[in-house]
C-alpha cells in the first residue's frame, strides 16, 4: 500500500508539473507525503532507508544534483526525533 501511495505522489508530482504550471508555486506532494508517511510505517529504521531511497529517485526523476536525498534524510530524522515526543501523540492517535 505504501509503494502505491508513493507512487501516486510521483504522478502528482509529474501532472503538476507538466500540466498545470504554476509559476509561483511548485508542489512537492512527494515531501509532504514522507512526513506522513513516518506515521505509516511501524519500523522507523525502514522509514529512514526508504526516505533515502524515495529522495534518490526523486533527484534521478527531477534532477542529478542529489541535495534532495540529504533533504529527504533531514526531513525524515526529523520527523523520528519530534514523533518520539509527546506534543504528536494525538496525532499518532488520530492517524492509527
């Protein structure tokens, strides 16, 4: 289900923008889904690897500078270090 969804963010990604081109906005749904993404999967030693796999496609997809991998990473280990604390538990709640 996970790969579908990801999937399904790539083609948003691409229909946005080939598409409908916005000059002044640029839709990342792949970014915004990786930080939902960490309340999806149980083992977050998995979420970190898949960040990074799912930021390397993104570099080969949309360009060959790879800073979007170590953007992906950051996101991700941010994502692990706030969803430890209790201020997302309601959140972790909302989504289960």
């Amino acid at each position: 289900m996970i790969i579908l969804l990801t999937l399904f963010t790539f083609i948003l990604d691409i229909t946005f923008n080939l598409y409908i081109n916005i000059k002044l906005l640029y839709p990342m749904f792949t970014i915004s889904f990786l930080i939902i993404l960490y309340f999806l999967i149980k083992n977050k030693n998995n979420y970190l690897l898949y960040s990074i796999v799912l930021g390397f496609i993104y570099d080969l997809i949309y360009s060959n500078i790879f800073i979007n991998t170590i953007l992906f990473l950051i996101i991700s280990r941010y994502c692990t270090v706030r969803g430890k604390t209790k201020e997302n538990f309601n959140i972790i709640l909302m989504l289960k």
